[in-house]
C-alpha cells in the first residue's frame, strides 16, 4: 500500500492554515518528500508525518514556494539523529541550487546525495538506498512539464508481483524461508538448481501509481504520466476558465483544464492543490472541475489516501 499526504497546497505564500508546495508518499518504512515549500516541517508535524522516514526529497523546479523550506528541514533532521544518506533530486540546475542550500545549513551529520534527473529516465528506488521498505521494482519516473522554467514532475510506480504458489514451490523443494525471497522477484538456489521466480509466481498483478504534477500548465508530458494514475495530484492555481490566459502566461492550470486532463488521462483520482492566494476556499470552485471529472477533490493540508492494491475476484 502507498500512503499520500499533502503537507503544502499554497502557492506564492503561505497562509495561515497552508503551507507552500509540499507532499509526503510513504511506503513500508519509507517514504519520498515532494517538493519542500515554506512551512512544510509544521504541517508534517501536523498531519503526524515523519519526515525522518524520507529515502528523498524530489524538487520539481526551483522557485522559492517549492524549495525555501529546505534548509530549515535539513538541519532539523540533523538535530534529530539522522545519519542515514539523503537523496536531492531534481532537473537541471540542482548542483547551483544545492550549493546554496549547503552554505546556509552549514555542516550536517548525514550525507546529501543530489542527482539531476532527466525527464523520461526511470530511478530505481533501491538506487538510492531505499532498503526493503518499497516493493521490488519499485521505480520514480521523472517527466517534463510546462512551466515558466525547467521543470520537472513526478510518477511514483510500484509494480505487484503475480501471485505466489506454495504449491509449486513445495513441488520444486524450495525451502519456506526462501519463498520470500521468490516474492520479491529474486532467485533462489535448491540443490544446484536455479529456481526463477517465473516458476512459482503467476502474471503480473495491477501495481499503483501516484503522480505528482508540480507547477505546469496543461501538456503532453503530464498527460502521458497520468495515464491510468491511482491518484493525480495537479497545478490548480486558477480557479475560473476565464482566467486560462493568465494561467498559460504563468505556466499553471485552472480547476478545468485539470480536471479536462485527468479525464482525458483516465486517472482514478484527482487533487487539485497549489492555490492562487486569491482562492481563499477552494471548495467554492470545485464545480469548475467536478462538472468534468465528478469525483475531483480540492486538496488541503493534512488530506491523506492510502492506495490499496486492487484485488480481481475470480
């Protein structure tokens, strides 16, 4: 299962019940911060999410909302023990970006670890030190979005393996212990014999995806990345259609062109967040998107799924 949190769905400056740009995913243990806008430490602690637990923290792009949070949570988490590495991703620019994060924290007792990522170039979550908190091939895959600068979103995949046989795997003589193993898409040796995880697993089961917008205005690369998404968290900065000009000047999204791509998408949710400091209650314009996509939500700080696998029945 795959637990989001929004922590920040502010944009430009924070409020006093919303933080700036800001969400938690977590895993079995784990978990990757989305972004770190100002205020994005309080609404952690608000919402009960342990930013500790982070494997990495994925910036989209590198406007102030989205990452002045940053130094302040890396020393925090300084200060509260951790020694274990950090990943800092991002798109280009991030070596600039981290020099400057570095000089205003100062020394910390744990290790940084930044990585410019290309769009359309899949990372491997055990690339960067996850351990067996995320399902085995478990992968975040970076892709381009349309904003004023280069920019980056995210989609967060996690594959199911197919469903496990005890059956055949008493037939083959594996040993109990080393059925996990098999789950998790490693092979095993019994008796000199290489036994393939193919052998004891049925066919891939549908897996879970969650896709992270960031700042962008409706594009192609946001539309291929929600294709079929668990949940789509979207740019929904303006929330009238007369306002798609000023939208498109910016590089950010309306209610309805959100709601337009999540549909075209076949997205299975859609959170609207990153609001215009003029939306004061989002809730007033959810029509604007609900009379395209029905089941549209307007996000807020703390609102928390957790994604199940789905189950087919015989």
């Amino acid at each position: 299962m795959l637990t989001i949190t929004l922590l920040g769905t502010a944009a430009t400056m924070p409020l006093p019940d919303r933080a700036l740009s800001a969400a938690f995913a977590a895993c079995g243990g784990h978990g990757l911060l989305l972004d770190c806008g100002e205020g994005t430490q309080a609404a952690a602690h608000k919402a009960g999410v342990n930013l500790m637990r982070a494997d990495a923290i994925c910036l989209t792009h590198y406007h102030g909302d989205h990452i002045f949070g940053l130094p302040g949570l890396l020393q925090t988490l300084g200060a509260q023990g951790r020694t274990r590495p950090l990943a800092l991703l991002g798109p280009e620019g991030l070596p600039d970006i981290w020099a400057a994060v570095r000089a205003l924290t100062g020394p910390l007792p744990y290790a940084v670890r930044p990585q410019v990522l290309q769009p359309g170039k899949a990372l491997a979550l055990d690339a960067i030190g996850t351990g067996e908190g995320w399902p085995a091939g478990a992968r975040l895959v970076p892709f381009a979005t349309k904003h004023r600068v280069k920019s980056i979103g995210y989609r967060l995949e996690l594959p199911r393996a197919g469903k496990f046989s005890p059956e055949r795997a008493r037939a083959l003589g594996v040993p109990v212990p080393q059925w996990k193993l098999l789950q998790k898409g490693q092979t095993v040796t019994v008796e000199d014999r290489t036994i393939q995880p193919a052998e004891v697993l049925g066919p891939p089961r549908r897996g879970l995806s969650f896709v992270f917008s960031g700042d962008t205005a409706p594009c192609q690369g946001l539309m291929q990345a929600a294709q079929d998404a668990d949940l789509l968290v979207c740019d929904a900065t303006y929330a009238l259609p007369e306002q798609e000009a000023q939208a498109k000047q910016w590089g950010h999204s309306t209610f309805g062109q959100s709601a337009a791509l999540a549909a075209q998408a076949g997205a299975k949710r859609l959170w609207l967040t990153h609001y215009s400091p003029m939306i004061t209650d989002p809730e007033e314009y959810a029509a604007e998107a609900q009379s395209i996509f029905p089941t549209a939500e307007c996000g807020f700080d703390g609102k928390c799924i957790t994604l199940q696998y789905e189950e087919v029945q015989p």
